[in-house]
C-alpha cells in the first residue's frame, strides 16, 4: 500500500497503522462481489502466495505488476 494510501485510510479511521503493514495484502470488494480496489506488499517484483495468486485469478489479474493504483470497478 502506498504511503499516500495508508495516510488517508488512517484519517478515515478505515484501520489502525498497527493492522495492516508494507508487506500485507488487501482486497476491497463491492457489495455486490465485484473487486473494486486491492493493494499489495510495497516491494515489487514479487511472487505472491499461492492462495493471493488464486484470489487474484478469480478476478482475471494474471501480473499484479501491471495495476495501476486505480479503482478497479
């Protein structure tokens, strides 16, 4: 997660700085199931593990490298 992220999910109160670090990884779904933003470990190239990799293939995101830091939906 970028700096810039975790400073403004901090101000919304979204977590605590001590629940979720540089290497964590998150995913954001819509009520309806459609993933509508994620964010991974700080450091890139990475492998992820293999259950990210699964979750991360239900989605159709083959190489994580090539995301943006847009929302998805």
């Amino acid at each position: 997660m970028s700096k810039l992220s975790e400073e403004l999910a901090l101000e919304d109160g979204i977590y605590d700085d001590q629940d979720i670090g540089a290497e964590d990884y998150g995913f954001i779904l819509g009520p309806d199931g459609e993933l509508k933003s994620l964010f991974l470990p700080d450091v890139l190239p990475f492998k992820q593990p293999k259950n990210v990799y699964k979750i991360l293939k239900m989605f159709g995101i083959r190489d994580p490298e090539q995301l943006d830091n847009d929302t998805l939906h």
